[in-house]
C-alpha cells in the first residue's frame, strides 16, 4: 500500500521513501569504487531554507536527501556545519546557494553534493573552506557546483580521506586577491599516513577568472585529472606535483595559462611525485600560448592506470562541452519524460482527494508535481513544494463544495517537465461514485457509515473531526445534491 502525505506549510519535509535508483549516480571516477557513491539514495527528503535546520539535516545519523532552497548563510551557527555519512546535499534550482564551510564528520561516508553555489569570504580562520574533505572521510561525489571567493580552499580533501570524484564544477574569485588557491590534495608534506589514500578524480571542470593555483595539488594521492578546461590567464601555475603522488593528466585544454605545472618536489628526504600526461590530437591541447612544463619527465606509460571505468571527451571538445555545462547549472538532456498514465482519486467524494498514479519508468527521474484549479480558476496552481518521489497525493482541501480538477507531471534530473497526464476531478463531498455529481447512488456509502464512532472507520467521510458520520456530514451531502 503506498503512503499519502500532505502539504502544509512554508518548508516542507516530505516524509516518504525513495526507491534505491531515485538518486544513485555513476561517477566516472573514484568516487565509484569501495561499493560505489549512492548519498541519501531511499531516505527522507527535507527542503531547507534556514542554517539551523540545514545543520539538523546533514549532521543526523539518518538517511536524508537535503534540498537548499534559496541561500543559507552559515554565519549565524559557526560559519561551519559537519556532514554525516549518507546524505544527498542538493540545490533546488540554480539560487541555492550556502555561504560558510561544509565539513565533514570524522569517518563519514557516502555523501553526494551539487547543484550548489558555495562561496566563503572569511580568510585565515579554520572555517575558511568552501567544502572541507578530511579526517577519513570517503566514496564523496561532488558535482554541478560553482565555487567562488573561498578564503583558504575552494575544495580541499585531506587527511586520509578517499574514493572522491569531482566534476562538472566551476571555480572563480570576484573579489578576493590573494590565495587564491582552488583544490587542494594532501595537505602536508609529513603526513605519510595519507599514502595509500587520497585517490580523486577530478573531470569537466573548469578552473576560471582570477584561479591561482592548485588545480589541483596533489601530496601522496592519486590524483586522475581528465577533460577539465583552463583559463585563468592569470594564474601562476596549473597542477601542483608534490610528494609521493602519482597524477593521470588526460584531454584536458589548458587556453593561454601559465606554467603547466609546478615542482613541489623540491624535499630530498620525501619520496617524488611524478605526472604522466596524454599527446597527439584528441589528448591534452596546450593552445593560446600555453607551453608544458619542462622539468618533468612525462609518466604517463608508468602512472597508476583507473580500476574504474570512464569515458573521455577528445581534448579539442572540451572547451566547447564543460563551459555551458559547469557549475550549479542545469543543462544537456532536454528530453522531458513521458507523461504519468494511470491517474486517478482513490476515493471520491471524501473529505479529502487522494490521487494514485502509475510510475514513470525513466532512469533519470527526479520526481512529480500535482497541480490544481477550480471552474472559477482555471490557473493551474502546483500544489507540493519539492517534488514528488511516490507516485501518489492527498490534496488536503478544505472546502467540500466545489470541484476540483487534477494533473500530475513528471520532471527529470535536468528539471525537464513533461505533458500534462489525463485530467481527474475530485473534491465536491458525496460524490462516491465519482460521477461529477451527488444522487441517490451515493447515498450507500454514506448510509453504511452512519453513527458509527469508530474514528479508522469513518475517517475519510468525517468532515469535522468528531469521529461519526452524522447530521453535519449528511448536511453537506444534501447542500451538494444534483449541483
């Protein structure tokens, strides 16, 4: 039997479960490995718009998908919130925005962030991260999200943390003049318990205006760059090879940057860092100026190969595919899906309209929306908040003498809605048969029901709440009849 929910009020937490697939993702990266990346894939979803809510959400040890409706600055609580694991951290729409530093709780696990807009002014304080990966931390996919004037790093995994792939993002500074410094990987030299972890993926984003450095740098890990695209002209360099690590440099398209990569070699005591990277005409393109760096040895024959699978855009593309595609925007498939069938009001001419429909079958399904009107209002008004994740709906009116009509559509994760699905009509009390009108064909349902005071009984023809069918409900019935 599926669960019915209501609506009701300005932040709306939608207290049903997903099935496994509704927000699973494949990565193209190492966020795929360890059993995969799946974030707050079958828990709750909650829409947020306040910093304390938000930090309820993210760091329970439940399951949830946390949607960010509008901009939540975390100044108020700390500047910094800890994420837990299994948590899917999303943007409603391209205005969602956090302001502070997302962290994470030690150990965490199997968290998802996108479609966000992350920016973080402060300078020089432990919370100066846009999102801060560290402390054991593992299997994080962050995606679609635009970063801009960090204080310290845009996005910094450290500290043992692992299975991380970044992609689709955007990162700039508008105001900030210094450190500049985007993506930061391993964060000291001396901290050899990172080997064996800090492995990331970083494909199709795109290191922008006013970008300084570290795209990424990388201490001990492996690091697998592909398909990003460079322009930030004014840079001092590109890819920081430090310590012990081993980075994979494939179709990437670096327009008129400086210094490809830069020497963080320079330890004797520390074991070297090499970087192998891929030529010839759908390899990296070094265009407008842009030279390779001379002082190192190209690897790219002996540097770590992916245990996962993955699909590279040739070099000459990449320009022109990641930039009308990263950050928090919401572009490619333009495909709607189909329009829901099967829609229809379970039970008619009770005090409330539940609506049941067939689900979509479309593998990149976000959800539904049910919208409404009236024959004295024919605007369509959209009746839940966030969208829908079951395929059924129980439209809480409150007004028991008029018609109500109904369609449900279906949107994708690319915010594609589809056609209308058939109209239903629901709402005008006594209308049992679901006819359009109240006669003497309903009277039945009503008769069978009268003075009883069981309240699981007559719950769906108890219009005031006092638990039996009586005089009032009958009433209402008889001010319905024939209209």
């Amino acid at each position: 039997m599926k669960r019915t929910f209501l609506v009701i009020g300005l932040i709306v937490i939608s207290l049903f479960y997903l099935t496994s697939s509704a927000f699973a993702v494949t990565t193209d990266g190492w966020a795929d490995m360890n059993g995969g990346t799946t974030g707050g894939a079958g828990g709750t979803v909650v829409t947020v718009s306040t910093p304390g809510d938000f930090n309820d959400y993210i760091s329970s040890p439940d399951t949830y998908i946390v949607q960010v409706s509008g901009t939540i600055d975390l100044t108020p609580i700390g500047y910094k919130v800890y994420i837990a694991s299994n948590k899917t951290v999303m943007g409603t729409d391209t205005n969602s925005k956090i302001i502070g530093n997302l962290a994470f709780q030690q150990y965490a696990s199997n968290v998802i962030i996108k479609n966000l807009t992350i920016t973080n002014p402060t300078v020089g304080e432990d919370h100066s991260d846009g999102i801060s990966v560290k402390e054991n931390v593992s299997n994080i996919f962050i995606t679609h999200c635009t970063f801009y004037d960090c204080g310290d790093g845009c996005l910094d995994i450290t500290e043992e943390s692992d299975f991380v792939t970044v992609s689709w993002c955007k990162f700039y500074y508008v105001n900030q003049l210094w450190h500049n410094n985007s993506c930061l990987v391993g964060h000291s030299n001396d901290n050899t318990d990172d080997i064996g972890h800090l492995r990331v993926t970083f494909h199709h984003n795109w290191w922008s205006t006013k970008c300084m450095e570290r795209m990424p740098r990388v201490r001990y890990g492996l690091a697998h760059v592909y398909n990003n695209y460079y322009d930030c002209h004014t840079n001092t360099y590109c890819v920081g090879v430090g310590v012990g690590c081993q980075i994979r440099y494939e179709n990437n398209y670096l327009d008129n940057v400086n210094q490809t990569w830069y020497n963080w070699n320079n330890y004797p005591t520390y074991p070297m860092g090499i970087i192998g990277w891929n030529t010839g005409p759908t390899g990296n393109q070094f265009v407008n100026g842009t030279t390779v760096s001379t002082w190192a040895p190209n690897d790219y024959n002996s540097v770590f190969v992916p245990p996962y699978p993955y699909t590279m855009d040739d070099g000459p593309d990449v320009k022109d595919i990641v930039m009308p595609c990263a950050g928090n925007v919401f572009c490619g498939d333009t495909t709607p899906p189909a329009a829901p069938t099967g829609l229809t009001v379970t039970a008619p001419g009770e005090a409330n309209v539940p609506l049941d429909w067939n689900d979509n079958s479309e593998p990149d399904l976000a959800g539904y929306n049910v919208y409404s009107w009236t024959d004295a209002d024919a605007n369509h008004i959209k009746l839940n908040s966030s969208l829908l994740t079951n395929s059924d709906y129980t439209d809480d009116i409150t007004t028991h003498d008029t018609m109500y009509y109904y369609v449900v559509t279906a949107v994708d994760t690319n915010s594609n809605e589809s056609d209308d699905s058939s109209e239903v009509f629901g709402g005008l009390y006594g209308d049992f048969t679901g006819n359009g009108i109240v006669e003497i064909d309903d009277l039945p349902d009503l008769l069978d029901l009268w003075l009883q005071s069981d309240c699981g009984l007559t719950a769906g023809l108890d219009l005031d709440d006092d638990c039996i069918v009586n005089a009032y409900e009958f009433s209402v019935l008889g001010n319905n009849w024939r209209k």
